[in-house]
C-alpha cells in the first residue's frame, strides 16, 4: 500500500511543488483581465477563476482535517466560488501556500501511520482511510486541477512554468 512509499519528506516535496505552480499560474492569470479570468472555458468548474477558486477549497478542507485548520464556510457545490474576488482569492492562495509549507516542514513520518476518519459533507457520511492515501489525494487533487488550470491558460495565450518536478527549482 501506500505506507510503505510516501514519507513526510514527500509531502515537503510536494508542498514545495504546490507553491511553485500556484505561483506560476497566477503570476499568468493575472495577465488576464478579469473577464478572460471569469471566461467559461469549457473545464469541469468552467474557468479558471472558478478552478482555481475550488483548488483552494479543496486544499482548504484537507487541512480541516489533516492539521485542524477551519474548514471552508461553503459546501463542494459552492467551491468554485469560494473567493469570487481575484485579488482576495490570490492573497488567501499565498497564505495558504505557505501554511502548507510550514505544516509539512514540521510533519513527521509517524504522523502518517493509520487511518484518518472524517465526515464528508459530499456523500452525507463518515470515512475513514489510511492517511498515506489522503496526503496522495490532497497533493493530487492540487495536480489536477493546476493541469486544467494551465491548459486554460496556454489556450489563453499565457505561458506558465513547465509542470514536471524534476524541473522545479530549488529555492521553489
């Protein structure tokens, strides 16, 4: 399982690979007026406002339950809209970044060990899965939507950074 393949030194990877591609997309989006911002795209949540709007959500809900963090105050329906104002949304999305940085900095392997049980608002029940897989879906679900995000951004004319981690910088 998963156990045996992710660490915490992964989960500081990956928080280094989130704040370096969040910076890189928007540093892009804002190129964009906020109507090409706001422009259904064809995309699962449309834009790239709203995508990158519900990646903060998302990330927001998973440390709720990873590190105690208050949850988002809107439902996974509403996520897309969960900081409609691009200059509130980008400045929460740093803050975040960066409290991301500092929980996995200081987060141990044995922190990783077991199950984590949660309810989810989504499915009207209580889960629980191992840890390992959730920090796999909390970093995923991020890659994820950032590639719908940068594809949104390349139709737009934009050129935001190669995605591939061997190409991260090192001061990311």
């Amino acid at each position: 399982g998963c156990g045996e393949v992710i660490a915490a030194d992964y989960c500081r990877q990956m928080a280094r690979y989130n704040r370096w591609q969040n910076k890189s997309l928007y540093r892009e989006a804002s190129l964009l007026s906020d109507a090409e911002r706001r422009l259904d795209r064809g995309a699962f949540f449309g834009s790239i406002q709203n995508t990158l709007g519900h990646i903060l959500w998302g990330d927001t809900i998973w440390m709720s339950r990873f590190a105690g963090w208050n949850p988002p105050p809107v439902s996974m329906a509403e996520s897309a809209h969960y900081f409609p104002d691009w200059d509130d949304l980008f400045a929460r999305r740093k803050e975040v970044d960066q409290k991301i940085a500092i929980w996995a900095s200081q987060l141990e392997d044995e922190a990783l060990l077991g199950d984590l049980t949660w309810f989810s608002p989504s499915i009207n029940a209580e889960l629980s899965k191992p840890i390992t897989t959730l920090m796999v879906q909390f970093f995923n679900h991020q890659t994820h939507h950032r590639g719908q995000v940068h594809a949104m951004l390349t139709g737009a004319g934009c050129q935001p950074d190669a995605t591939d981690l061997p190409f991260m910088p090192e001061d990311a």
